[in-house]
C-alpha cells in the first residue's frame, strides 16, 4: 500500500481535527510573518524619511513631538521659532546645511510645507510634470496629493488652518500647482511644498483680514485665525517678528553631533532634537506592543503543535490492530 495514499485516509478519516491543526499552525506563522514584514517596512520607512537629517531644532517642548512633526508630519508643531535666532544657529561654522520649515495650514488633510529649495535636496526629489515652486503661492506637490486628489500642473485651490478638513481657510489667497514630484516612497510623496514666503503672505493677509473683521464686529465671536496668525504676526516693513517652524540641520563634521546640540538646549531658547534619538525611543515604545503580540503568536504555534502530537498519539494508539496486521503481512 502507498504511504501517501495511507496518511492521505488517515486525515480523511477525522476532517474537523484536520482542518483545527492546519488552522493553528497557519496562524501562528502568519501572525510572526507578519509582525516581521512590519518591523521591517517600518524600520525601512522611518530610516528613508530621516536620512540626511541630523538636527531638527524648533521651540521648546516634547523633543518627540518635534521629530514627528517635521520630519514625519503627523503631529501638530511644538510652536514657531524667532527668524533672527534661526538665522544665527544656522550660521554656526559646525552646520553644513539649514533648511527652514513654516508649517500651519493644509489642504484636505495633506499639509502644506514652506521650505526652500535645498529642501528637495534632503530626498533627492525628481520632478514628474511641471517645475519648481519659483514665486509666491506656487506649490509643487507630492505623488499622492496629485493622485489622491486629482490635483494636475495648472489646477488652483485653497488651503485651511491646520490639519483638519472643514477648517477657516483663505479664501482671496488661491495656491496654484506649479510642478508633480516623482513617486519616493517617503512622507514627501503627502506633501504640497511652497516656499516660506507663501506662508507668511497668506497669514499676513489672514491677520489683516481678521483685525479689519473686529473692528466692524460689536461682539466678535471666537478668532479662528488666532493659531494661524501667531506664525507670522503683524509688523511694518523691516521689523523682525518672522517666524519659522523649524531648522533640519545637516552636520559639517562628527564633532557637531557633541557640540551642537548641547549648545542650543543649554545656550538658547529654542530646543534641538536628534531625529536617530528619537525615532529609537519610538521604536522602543513599538517594541512592547510587537513583543506581545510576538509572544502571542509563539503560543499559537505550541498550541498547535501540541494538538498536532496530540492527534497523532491518539491516531498511533487507536490504529495499533491495523498496524500489526499491515506488519504481519509484510509492510
């Protein structure tokens, strides 16, 4: 009798239990597969958004925060930072490279970036259509914001107050899409970049707007530009209120990765974070929720394996006549 043809009855024989091992044992396998993939597109994304970035320095605040939002963009800013105080760090001879942030508004939930074109350069951006942003509210956008929302070279709109759909927007400042970047596989792929210039005309014109509002308003409600207009406040012509979000830094030498942040924690009032500090913190946090759910799927794979040896024992014990008579007849 074919061996194969045996075991194929023998499983036959009992479907249901069959069925429970087959069942378990994929699942636990499955479910470290997965946890692997995971640990690895994530390890992948995080070192591809944060490569040639040193220093993110911002305002003071949760140093955490500021690597997720200026360089992952998916939480809110710590605050702005004064632009004479960014424009003295980033003259210090131990930085190769400053990049400017201004952030503070969206358009359908993809954030809105004012930078330089130095910018472009941090992720090798290449451009798909069209050209640079090259005067003000001009915006060169990201894969997906052209995909997801069939944004094309040409198309205007308008951009809101923060990162929520529905918000207050500026209505009279109409951004137009200027050029579509090549896809990266980076968080760059969900952004719309303009220049710094941009930011601060629309929120000069947010608070100007507001400030002619009120004087017509006996009892104005709640100011809805508040946040939006604290980025840029009013002033004349020459005066140095300016602001940005943030500063990536790139370092000149190793010795900067010691002395720098050093000196703007402990000599300024501005806070720098190290994004390859941080992100090992985040992964450190991931890793309790990884090693649980790793856990889980190790004892799958012993419950099942244990039901595998189980049946088989079961099996072994109940075929033992059939077994001696297969052996006495020369198997």
């Amino acid at each position: 009798m074919n061996v194969l043809v045996l075991v194929w009855s023998y499983l036959k024989a009992k479907p249901l239990n069959t069925v429970l091992n087959i069942v378990l044992l994929a699942l636990g396998i499955a479910v470290i597969t997965v946890l692997l993939l995971f640990n690895k597109q994530l390890e992948e994304k995080i070192s591809s958004n944060a490569k040639g970035i040193d220093l993110v320095v911002g305002a003071k605040g949760s140093p955490l925060q500021l690597i997720l939002c200026n360089i992952f963009h998916i939480d809110f800013p710590t605050g702005n930072i004064n632009l004479k105080e960014a424009e003295q760090i980033s003259r210090s001879r131990l930085i190769r490279k400053a990049v400017p942030l201004a952030l503070g508004d969206s358009y359908q939930s993809y954030r809105i970036v004012g930078t330089t074109i130095e910018y472009c350069s941090l992720y090798h951006l290449e451009l798909a259509q069209g050209e640079l942003w090259n005067h003000e509210l001009e915006t060169t956008i990201g894969a997906n914001v052209s995909e997801g929302l069939k944004l094309k070279v040409g198309d205007t709109f308008q951009s809101t107050h923060g990162l929520v759909e529905g918000g207050s927007g500026h209505e009279e400042q109409k951004f137009v899409v200027q050029g579509i970047f090549k896809r990266t596989n980076t968080v760059v792929d969900n952004l719309i970049l303009t220049s710094v210039e941009t930011v601060w005309h629309v929120h000069e014109h947010a608070a100007t707007d507001s400030s002619a509002h009120e004087e017509h308003e006996d009892h104005p409600e709640h100011d809805s530009t508040f946040v939006a207009s604290r980025l840029i406040p009013t002033h004349e012509a020459g005066d140095s209120t300016k602001e940005v979000t943030s500063l990536l830094i790139q370092y000149r030498s190793p010795m900067a990765a010691i002395q720098l942040p050093r000196m703007i924690n402990g000599e300024s009032k501005l806070q720098a974070a190290s994004p390859a500090f941080e992100t090992a913190r985040l992964f450190s946090i991931l890793g309790v929720g990884v090693d649980i759910l790793t856990g889980f799927a190790y004892v799958l794979i012993f419950i099942s394996a244990l039901s595998v040896f189980i049946a088989l024992y079961n099996s072994l014990k109940e075929r033992r006549y059939d077994l001696a008579i297969m052996r006495s007849m020369g198997a």
